[in-house]
C-alpha cells in the first residue's frame, strides 16, 4: 500500500506523437468553433465525462477525438500551458 506522502509517477503514453495530438486538438477546436459552439467548454466536457458527444461530428472532429486517449489531451494542452505560461 502506497503512503499517502508519496508523490506517484503517471507514466507518459507513446501512442501518438506530440504533433498529431496538437494537431488533432487544433483540428476539433476550429470544428467546434465553426459550429458556433464554445470549444473550451465543450472539450472540458468531453474530458470529465468521457462522452464523445461533447465534440461535434463536423470535420470529422469526433472520430480525431477519439484517436486520442483523455490524458493524451490533457497533457497536451497541460505542457502548451505552462510552455507558454511559466515566468
């Protein structure tokens, strides 16, 4: 049994590259955009529920949806932030 004071380690996936999921983001932000939809919203959504009707058909953004894994685009866009966050 783990201690509670023990940092754990998540283990990065390798089953896309860093490009195709920024890509793939890219791609189903401008599908919901387009469709008058908030996409901020909308990919919240998709990453606390695991419901693929959060991210519209358009552009085909919802078969690029799911060719990622949640945490592949958390951590996405986790790193894009703090890239272009930190001080």
């Amino acid at each position: 049994m783990k201690r509670l004071s023990e940092t754990q380690k998540f283990t990065e996936f390798d089953k896309i590259s860093k490009n195709e999921a920024k890509e793939i983001l890219r791609e189903i932000y401008y599908a919901l955009k387009e469709k008058g939809y908030n996409p901020v919203n909308q990919i919240v959504g998709y990453i606390l529920s695991g419901d693929p009707t959060y991210i519209t058909s358009h552009r085909n953004a919802r078969v690029l949806v799911g060719k990622l894994e949640r945490d592949e685009l958390l951590e996405e866009m986790v790193t894009f932030y703090l890239e272009n966050n930190t001080l």
